[in-house]
C-alpha cells in the first residue's frame, strides 16, 4: 500500500490572519477601478450597469429583516473638460488620488479607449505605484472622521 501524503510536497507554512494594510487598500481601488471598466464597457456597449448587492432589508409591516439583492449605482469618474477632451480622475473614498505632482486627472483620447486607460491603471495599482498616494488619501479620509475637541 503507498502513503499518498509522501507523494505530496509538505512545507511548514501558515496562513497570515491578516493582509498587510496597503494589499487591502490596494484590493479596495481594485474593486472600484474594475467597476469603472465596467461601467465604461457598458457605456460603449449601450446597456445600463448596476451591479447588485445584499442588503437587510426590514418589511414595514412585520419588522423582520430579510437579505436582497438591490442595484448600487456607480458614478462614474470620468467628464468632458473645459476644451472638450475627456478626463479620468481616480478616486479613493471620496478623495481624488494625485496621479502625478499637481496633476489629479488623466487626459484619455476618446471613449472608445476609456476602458484600455482603466485597465492601465488597474495594472499600475497592482503594481503598487500608487501606494504613496493611497496612504496619502487614506490618512486624509480617517483624519476626517476624528472626534473634534
């Protein structure tokens, strides 16, 4: 008879029980810049984008509280400018992440290449060049929650 377990490749590693705190907030812009290309693809394509999650949901005449789906809306990040061109700010929370020394917005071509430019910065976020500035918008998002004197 053969032990399966010495086929297998045994190591001495746990499990983390936590994510280190800029992998969270990287996974966090991920999720939304995600929604963006979704939201731009469906744009393109002509169709609405709601995406659904669960919410309690309390009926008014029995007081119990019951899961369902309902549509989030998504506000989009992108506008026409003063000039006409098409702009993309990144977000993170409600603060707009500086994207480069002054510069809060991406200039993109036309729409049809709306999508492409989110999937870019999706690839830089992954890549964590914008850590700095999403430690920068997290600071300045929990400083807005703090207790004034």
């Amino acid at each position: 008879m053969t032990n399966i377990l010495s086929t297998l490749k045994i190591t001495a590693a746990a499990k983390p029980r936590t994510q280190p705190e800029i992998i969270r907030r990287r996974d966090k812009l991920l999720r939304r810049l995600v929604e963006q290309r979704e939201l731009a693809s469906a744009n393109l394509a002509g169709r609405q984008y709601a995406p659904l999650r669960l919410r309690a949901i309390k009926d008014a005449y029995t007081g119990v509280s019951a899961l369902k789906e309902v549509p989030i809306r998504v506000k989009q990040w992108w506008w026409t400018g003063e000039q006409g061109e098409l702009l993309l700010s990144v977000r993170y929370g409600s603060k707009v992440l500086e994207l480069a020394k002054g510069k809060c917005a991406v200039a993109v071509p036309d729409t049809k290449s709306l999508p492409n430019v989110i999937e870019s910065l999706i690839a830089a976020v992954k890549e964590g060049e914008l850590d700095m500035q999403i430690q920068s918008a997290s600071k300045r998002l929990r400083d807005g929650f703090k207790k004034m004197p």
